[in-house]
C-alpha cells in the first residue's frame, strides 16, 4: 500500500446490500460475467457518445473492445474495457455506494423472490433483482475473494485502483496510467470442492459458454487471447489492435439484424433479459423491419409482468433504446412510444437518422412521429391478436398492464374506439368481459352499459347500487382503477351506446308501472322525506324512494356530474377536501325501515330526527364510509336498542 492509498468505507447499507446479494444469489453465481460485461459494454456505448464532442480523444474504432484475460495459476479472471472509464470520484461513487433507502426494499422483494420460486431454484427470481437495484458489479463477490479495478477516465491522465474484499471497506490508491478504460480483476475463491469450481472460470471453454448463454448480442467483440484455447472453430479468430491474437467470444450480431425465421424464442429472451435486467421471458415478441420511404429495425417486447423500479419513480417512458446504424443512441427514447405504451421494452434502429442526433434534436423529428405511429399500430395489432387467440393469456396481461393502456383513451382522441374495444372489465358475471361481450349479453331492451365505480373489485361486488339490477337479471361493469374515473368523464360511450353511472344516474330497466307506483308512494311520504331532509340538514340534498334497492333499507347515490371515489380519495389524501358534495339519500320503499319512518312521522315526530341519523348512519357504513361522528351514532343505536324496537 502506498502513502496515498485511502481507505473507505462503503456506505452503510452498502455493506448489508452486499452481504445479501453474495448470500441470496449464491447458486445463480454465473451470472457475475454477464453483469461485467454489460458494464463493460455500457462503457464503451458512453464512450462512443461522449467521443462525438471529444474530437482530442482520438478514438478508433478497432480500438474498441471487450477483454477477458486469465491466470489460471494465480485464480486471475480480468474483465477489461477500453470504454469511457471512471475518475476516481466516480470509483467511490459508483463502486461503493448503492442508491440510497435500498437495502429493505431489497430485503422484501428478496423474500418475496424466495419463497414464490421453487425449492432450489429461489435465485433465479433472485438474480433477476441485480440488475434492477443496480448492484450488478458487486455480483463479482460472487465468485471472488478479492476485486481490482483499475480505471482511466477518457480525457484524462490519472489512473486509479479501486481493491476491497467486499467485507465493508474498500482502497483507492493512483496507478501508474495504464490505458484507457477499466480493467475489473477478479481473484476467484476457492467454492465447492477444493478449488476445482473457482478455476471452472479460468476456463476458456466455461467462458465461451457463459458469454454464448448471457451475453452473445452484445455489439462489441468479446475477445480471449488464442495464446489460452484453441476453441472450436467457428470462432472468429484475429490480430486485436494491440496485437494480440484473440478469439472472438460472441457473435455480435445484434439479433434484430438477423431473420426472424432463424432466431429462437431463448435468443430474444436474452436479449430482453439483458434489456429489462431481469429474469423472466416475455409475453409477446414483435420483430418488424420498415422498408421504403425510411428504414429501421424494432424488435419490441411486451412484458408478462410488472416491474417495480424501488430506487425511482415508475418510468414514464417506455423501454426503447435507439440505436442509428447498430450504434447505440440513446435509452428510453422517449419519442417512440407514447407514455400510454411506457410498459413496452425493446430497441429501433434506424438507418436514416443521422448518428449523432440528441434527445433536443429528436423532438420535431418527423421520422420519429412516423416510427412511434408504427409501434402504436403494431402493439395494439399484437394485443388484438393476443386477446383472439389466447384469451387467458391476455387477461393475465390485461390485469397487469391494463391500467396503463388504458390512459390512451384519455390521451389518444383517434384510437379510443380502437382501445376501448381492448378494455376488461370486472363485473357482476365475476369475469372479465368486453365492452361488446357486455353487450350481446345484454337484453335487447336495454340501450346503456351500466358501469359501477369503487375502488375495488369486493367493494364493488357489495355495493348496494346492485340490488335491483340483479333482481331485474341486469348485469353491471366495475370500474376500479382511478383511470376509469378520467375515461367516464371524457368518453361518451362504446359503439353507440352510452354509459350509465350506477352509483350517480337513476336506473333505466324500471317498467313504466313500477315508476308509476314509486312515484305515487313518494307522493304519499312527501311529509316524512322532507322531515328526513330538515333532520339531515345540509348531509344531503334530497331523500327520495329508490328504484335500485331490494334488501337494503338506503342507500346513498351521488350528485350528477359528481367526483368518483378515486378523485375523492386524491383529494382528501391532499386535505383539500373540506366537506364531502351532499349526496341524495334513496329509502327503500318496500323496506320496514321506510314504513316504520312513516309511522313515526305520524305518530311521534320527535323521535324522527334520530331514526334519521341512524339510517344515514348505516347507509354511509353499508358502502364503507366512515361516519362523520360515531360517538353520536353509538348513542343513537344504544338509546334505540333500549327503548324496544320502536322509538316512541
Ligand atoms: P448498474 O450497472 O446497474 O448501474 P453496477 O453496480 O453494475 O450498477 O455499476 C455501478 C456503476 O458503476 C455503473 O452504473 C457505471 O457508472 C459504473 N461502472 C461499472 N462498471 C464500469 C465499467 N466497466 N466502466 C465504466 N463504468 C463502470
């Protein structure tokens, strides 16, 4: 150790992080050489970028490459990169800290990998969870006693080595300048029996497999000095820039270059792993290729699962990376999908724009607009076929990403017809259905889609607002996500047919004679529903007889073109709700508590105010609102239940 060797500590929940990542992934070791080398390539992917507006950093392409060199004899792997490097700053910063608050959010998801994944096969939902959390270098501890890294910044003429063990601290000390880029030096552990395991990754032929396996679409060559391996001979053979003669590990071809007809379904797997960090497959590959008035390539993936993103906001963009003429652009382009579409992963290569194009440069672009039409049209063409011939799949899909879709209907004035006829929905029949599978179920008589909104599918199920409509052999949709609330408001109805809010419009299935009857009989409890009113005071704008009850004695019914319980929700979150809109409190008129309200009336009106309270009471609890004053209506129940089953 020299006099200006530091050392440091890594940031506290570094070091549990670590602890965790060694323990948890320990079967799943191999992947470390796929975290390396992504890194690696991430690396020279900058340094091309940065390059562009570098001019005195002379970078040649030849010069742009991949390394592992071994020493058997000494349990050496190295993982070197001429890409664009680390100051020292940038080694501290980037090698011994791990985003902030992570490590138990870690944990939960940690666990949760764990006990939903096989006995013995727990560390593939595990490993899934490196690159997410952005801890995919300190996978090397995997497999090593010992790590190095010797990194030259691009520009710069001071080179540092970054060492630890992993056990909680680690060095910096400069390094004579060695070239460009960053040399990761990996000093193997003794595992399994003796240290037979440990040198497996001094082995060429176990290299050339691991890079076969996680790694053989990166773009730049993966190469292994000749000197160590004959190797088969369809590797590529040749001088390096520096030299050497080296084989070539991977085929660098990017897989959206070949065709379709010769890539297998694990191949795209790969690749999308690689692009999503994670372990699972996706639910849908699209791989087109435009020709004509512009040329580019997309292979897109539409995930099967939702991802959580612990240490950010949930991305509003989706997964696309741009590439111009193989050339890495840019990630999450965000002028490829619509943000509606964010839930899609994948790459466009285009042949036309020009290389060194910016994220400012790609906002006006008109080949980008035509780009992201394409991929609109493709993903919902890809989704209509999904949704025909696997339906089971796509509903899987549909409860993950649906919500997400959805906000096109909002955003997207031209396809709402389109999307609207890709919507699920909970309802009444327990499963999902179609906007248009709602309607041929429907009598013919009946001209709406009855739509009811909660903030759950159970709360729903329970609502009272389904009594009658069950009994009339009605069937309702549930509108559950806090989208649906923007989607009522915006949207007229589907294929001609207008929604109904069942929680705020009357219903329209009552027969003429029903209505007639009801309305008769509210003539008749004029003077009780007012005296309900006056005992209720500004709780509500009206009490009237309801056409939507059987069982329930009231129920509460919102304002027309009142808030939905989302929005509600948001705003009393925000406290900027001060009183709730006064709602129209429906008695039932076939129910005992109706009657006994207009015995009372008559006989004892004192005792009206309080029966009042109480119905107001049970209905707020009947759809899971919470009372305004529950010690008062504690009293009210309580003196009630003492005085016998009638007030007076
Ligand atoms: P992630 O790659 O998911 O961000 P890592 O723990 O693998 O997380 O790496 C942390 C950071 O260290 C990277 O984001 C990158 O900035 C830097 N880094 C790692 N390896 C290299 C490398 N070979 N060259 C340059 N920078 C690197």
């Amino acid at each position: 150790m020299t006099e200006t060797t530091q050392t440091l500590p890594f940031q506290a929940e570094a070091k549990e992080l670590l602890e965790l990542v060694i323990h948890s992934l320990y079967s799943q070791r191999e992947v470390f050489l796929r975290e390396l080398i992504s890194n690696a390539s991430d690396a020279l992917d900058k340094l091309r970028l940065e390059a562009h507006s570098h001019p005195e950093w002379s970078v040649s392409e030849a010069d742009l490459a991949i390394r592992l060199e071994i020493e058997p004899a000494r349990h050496l792997l190295r993982v070197i990169d001429t890409g664009l490097g680390m100051s020292r700053e940038e080694l501290a910063r980037n090698l011994g800290t791990i985003a902030h608050s992570g490590t138990r959010k870690f944990k939960e998801q940690l666990a949760a990998a764990q006990t939903s994944a096989e006995p013995g096969g727990n560390a593939a939902g595990a490993a899934g969870l490196i690159g997410r959390f952005g801890v995919g270098f300190y996978s090397a501890f995997l497999v090593a006693d010992s790590v190095r890294v010797v990194s030259t910044r691009a520009g710069s003429n001071e080179s540092w080595r970054w060492s630890s063990n992993g056990q909680g601290e680690f060095q910096l000390e400069p390094v004579a300048t060695s070239r460009r880029g960053t040399c990761v030096e990996l000093e193997l552990k003794p595992v399994g029996d003796g240290d037979e395991a440990a040198q497996d990754y001094c082995r060429p032929a176990e290299l050339a497999r691991l890079v076969r396996r996680y790694s053989d679409f990166i773009a730049w060559p993966i190469q292994l000095a000749a000197a160590h391996w004959d190797g088969p001979a369809e590797l590529k053979r040749l001088v390096a820039a520096d030299g050497l003669e080296v084989l070539v590990l991977n085929s660098q071809k990017p897989l959206w270059e070949r065709a379709k007809e010769d890539i297998r379904p694990d191949e795209y797997a790969q690749l999308y792993r690689h692009l999503t960090h994670g372990e699972e497959a996706p639910m849908e590959t699209l791989h087109f290729r435009a020709e004509g008035a512009q040329e580019y390539t997309a292979l897109l993936f539409l995930p099967a699962q939702r991802r959580e993103e612990p240490f950010q906001r949930p991305s509003e963009h989706a997964d696309i990376s741009l590439y111009v003429k193989r050339v890495f652009v840019m990630d999450h382009c965000e002028h490829l999908a619509p943000p509606w579409l964010r839930f899609v992963a994948g790459v466009v290569d285009s042949l036309d724009l020009p290389l060194n194009v910016s994220r400012e440069v790609l906002v006006e672009n008109r080949l980008l607009r035509q780009i992201q039409g394409k991929i609109v049209q493709k993903v919902l063409a890809a989704l209509g076929e999904m949704l025909r011939e696997r339906r089971a799949d796509y509903e899987r899909w549909w409860s993950e990403f649906g919500a997400i879709l959805k906000e096109g209907i909002v955003l997207d004035h031209a396809r709402r017809e389109e999307l609207l006829a890709l919507c699920l929905f909970p309802g009444t029949t327990g499963a999902w259905s179609l906007l248009s599978e709602y309607q041929a179920r429907a009598p013919k008589e009946q001209s709406k889609i009855y739509v009811l909104s909660g903030t759950s599918k159970e709360s729903c199920e329970r609502s009272q607002h389904l009594e009658a409509l069950r009994n009339a052999g009605r069937e309702a949709l549930f509108l559950v996500d806090p989208v649906d609330e923007w989607i009522l408001a915006q949207v007229d109805g589907f294929q001609g047919q207008e929604f109904l809010a069942l929680e705020r419009e009357a219903p329209d299935w009552e027969l003429a004679s029903e209505r007639e009857h009801r309305e008769e009989q509210e003539r008749h409890m004029r003077a009780t529903l007012e005296a309900v009113e006056a005992a209720l005071g500004s709780r509500i704008q009206t009490a009237r007889l309801s056409a939507r009850l059987a069982e329930s004695p009231a129920v509460l019914v919102n304002a027309p073109g009142s808030m939905g319980p989302h929005m509600a929700r948001v705003l009393a979150q925000k406290q900027q709700a001060q009183r709730p809109p006064a709602r129209i409190l429906e008695l039932n008129p076939t129910h005992a508590w109706t009657t006994r309200l207009k015995e009372v009336q008559a006989k004892d009106p004192s005792q009206l105010a309080g029966l009042a309270e109480l119905l107001y009471g049970q209905a707020l609890l009947a759809e899971g609102s919470t009372l305004e004053d529950p010690r008062r209506f504690a009293q009210l129940l309580t003196s009630f239940v003492l005085s016998g089953t009638s007030p007076s």
